[in-house]
C-alpha cells in the first residue's frame, strides 16, 4: 500500500489533512501459487492441508523428539515436519506415525 499525506493550512495553522491510498503492484509471482494445494502430490498422496495438519499434530508426539532440533517450539518443529513430509523417505520413515495419528 502506498499512502500520500498531504497537509492543508490556512496562515500558519493547519486546517486538515487529506490521505490517498494506491495498492502496490505485485512484481513477483512465486512458483508454489500455480500450485493447486488440494491437489494429491504424486510420491506421498497427502495434500497440502492435510500435510500441515498431521505436521501439527507429529510435532507434539514423544516420538518424534528424535528429529527436533534444540529449543525449538512446536510450531517451528511443525514447519518443518510439513517439509519432511514432501519428501519420498522421509515420508515412508514417518508412515507408521502418520498410520497412528488416522492417516489412511
């Protein structure tokens, strides 16, 4: 968003302001939007949604403790959850996890 302020006076007092807004022209457009989310990604059969989904909820697991790294949070644990699940092994170490949280 692009805003110009422009200040009214009359003598030396100021007697009101006006304000314009203009939306920014988006320049970039990145690969992942031309990505359909719902569609079923061909190695691990799990949509977008549902990916994120059992990342949150692989993420509070004691199993899974092995692959956190240090002092972080569930939701960061959870991101990158989300990130191994795209991945072909990675996705078959965590099947039975997945089989276990109602993963069909």
């Amino acid at each position: 968003i692009i805003v110009k302020v422009e200040q009214h006076k009359t003598g030396r007092s100021i007697t009101g302001f006006s304000f314009s807004f203009k939306q920014k022209k988006s320049a970039t457009h990145s690969v992942e939007s031309k990505r359909d989310p719902n569609t079923l990604d061909l190695f691990s059969k799990i949509t977008d949604k549902q990916r994120h989904l059992f990342a949150n909820k692989l993420s509070e697991l004691p199993e899974m403790s092995k692959y956190s790294q240090g002092t972080e949070s569930y939701q960061q644990f959870a991101v990158r959850i989300a990130a191994m699940l795209q991945d072909a092994e990675k996705f078959k170490e965590l099947l039975p996890l997945l089989r276990k949280l109602g993963f069909q």
